[in-house]
C-alpha cells in the first residue's frame, strides 16, 4: 500500500509493533489487568484491524481509496494526541 512514495502499509506495522512494546511496557508495571494495558491493548487491536482492513482493502481499488483517506486522518488524530 503505497501513495505518492509514503508506504503506509509499513507506517502501521511499525506503528503496531511500537504499541505492542509500549502494551508489554504497561502490562509489566501496571499489571495486566490494569485500565492503562487494557486501554494500550484496545489501542493496539484498533491499529491491528486498521492493517488488516487495508490488506483487504488493496483487492479493490475504489474501497483503498475511501480507507487510505481514514488511515490518513487515524495518523493525523494520532499526531495531536500524542503532542497531548
């Protein structure tokens, strides 16, 4: 999945295998059960579906146009709200 040189689809695996760090993180000083991992882990199954969704998404063109456009504003969201 790429669009004008940006290789979205290896933006969001390494996005993924940030969170899942950042989610082991988490799990090991909060407990695995705490609101902090579970909220990481929601997180990480959203970016997850997101990748997968794509995968399925690149089969027919017209339905990767529409997700690329909310893959565009999930990372631009992710951009505010990690300068929070």
């Amino acid at each position: 999945m790429e669009t004008r040189g940006v290789d979205y689809k290896q933006i969001l695996l390494d996005e993924i295998n940030r969170k899942r760090e950042e989610m082991i993180t988490i799990a090991n000083s909060t407990g695995f059960t705490s609101n902090e991992t579970i909220e990481c882990s929601q997180e990480l199954d959203e970016l997850i579906n997101i990748y997968q969704r794509a995968e399925a998404a690149e089969r027919n063109h017209s339905l990767f146009r529409q997700f690329l456009k909310k893959v565009m504003l999930f990372f631009a969201l992710q951009k505010v709200s990690y300068k929070s």
